[in-house]
C-alpha cells in the first residue's frame, strides 16, 4: 500500500511490524512500524522541519498532535511535556495502534490515540502540531482545519508544516482569511522546502 493510502481507516495490507531507531526529543529510540502508514520507515522530511522548529510545548494541559501517523510528533510532546495530556489523532487505526506500542516503549503514559471522534468536545488544547494529510484534497483539510483550530486555547499556538509545491502560501491565505479576527496566521519558518507556519489564537 503506497503513502497515498494512509488515511484509510483500517489498512488492508499486511500489517509487516518491524523495528527501526528515531531520534525523538534529541535521544535515539528504538520504535516500532508497520506497512498501511505514512512514512512507515523513518520520521518523514516534514516532520523533522517541524520539530526542529517549533519552541518548547507548554508543560501542561491538553496539547494535540492532528494527523499522528505512528507518532514521532505526539510522542515528542509527550517527552518534554510529561504532566501535559497529549492526544495523538489519527483516522488510521493501525497508526493508532503503533502510537499506542510506541509511547509504552517509550514508558509514556501520558499519550491519548484516538480517532477524531473520541476527543470529547469540550477538550481545548494548550498547543497543536500537525504535519497535516495534505494529500487527503482540499476540501477535506479544509475541513479538517476549520474543525480544530478554533479548539485552541488563548493565548496558545497551532504550528502547520506544508511543502512549499503541495500549497503552503494558497493554505497560508486561506487560513487569514478563514478564521475570525483573534487569530493570526504567519510564515515562522522555511526549510527544505516546507514551510511552517504559526497560528495564534489571541
């Protein structure tokens, strides 16, 4: 099953577990993949721009990781914001379930992988990041966008990496002019590539 395919819920290739090392939150890991998800074997190139960029998450509260795939971005926050409730979400459930492997690998109880559905509603977050499914069309980022980014607390910062090609400026644009006037969106990075970019909630 090619990366195109790692939005479907339940994956029907073989599931194929395997072992690979990452390097989370500055020390190296020994993790587990599977085939059915985005970027099975390593920590994909956009991801790495994003976290090499991003301050430090706050300590606590909710923070949310939107499209966690196997997890490198949701078990980050986990690492440095121990006290802090990190809710990885993911439409994949195999994806969920590596998450879930991988943060008691890891000895993180901190880690919350769900599907969308299963964020209660009056949850807000303190922080997201997200390397988003840019791949799933517009419409549906869209969507997607307009659907968690009001979660934010005030105060608080969404950071978004997107590939310069796959539409970062036209997503830029469409994220000033889609949200209300207590949020600002701005370019806080540029790197191979992909841009990242910062969402404020006043």
């Amino acid at each position: 099953m090619g990366n195109e395919h790692y939005f479907s819920s339940s994956p029907e290739s073989e599931l194929n577990l395997r072992r690979f090392h990452a390097r989370l939150a500055g020390q190296v890991y020994e993790l587990t993949t599977a085939s059915g998800i985005f970027s099975p074997e390593r920590i994909d190139a956009g991801t790495e721009v994003l976290l090499s960029h991003v301050p430090a998450p706050p300590p606590g509260g909710n923070l949310l990781d939107l499209g966690s795939g196997w997890g490198p971005i949701a078990l980050s926050l986990a690492i440095h914001s121990p006290r802090a409730t990190v809710w990885a979400v993911d439409v994949n459930e195999r994806a969920l379930d590596l998450v879930r492997r991988n943060a008691t690998t890891l000895g993180l109880d901190n880690v919350n992988a769900v599907t969308p559905a299963d964020v209660p509603d009056d949850v807000t977050f303190m922080t997201i990041w997200s390397n988003p499914p840019i791949r799933v069309g517009k419409n549906e980022l869209h969507d997607l966008l307009e659907k968690w980014i009001p979660r934010l607390e005030p105060g608080s910062d969404a950071w978004l990496v997107v590939q310069r090609n796959l539409g970062s400026d036209s997503l830029h644009r469409w994220l000033q002019a889609t949200f209300p006037e207590e949020f600002t969106f701005t370019r806080a990075a540029t790197n191979k590539g992909y841009r990242v970019l910062r969402g404020r909630r006043r």
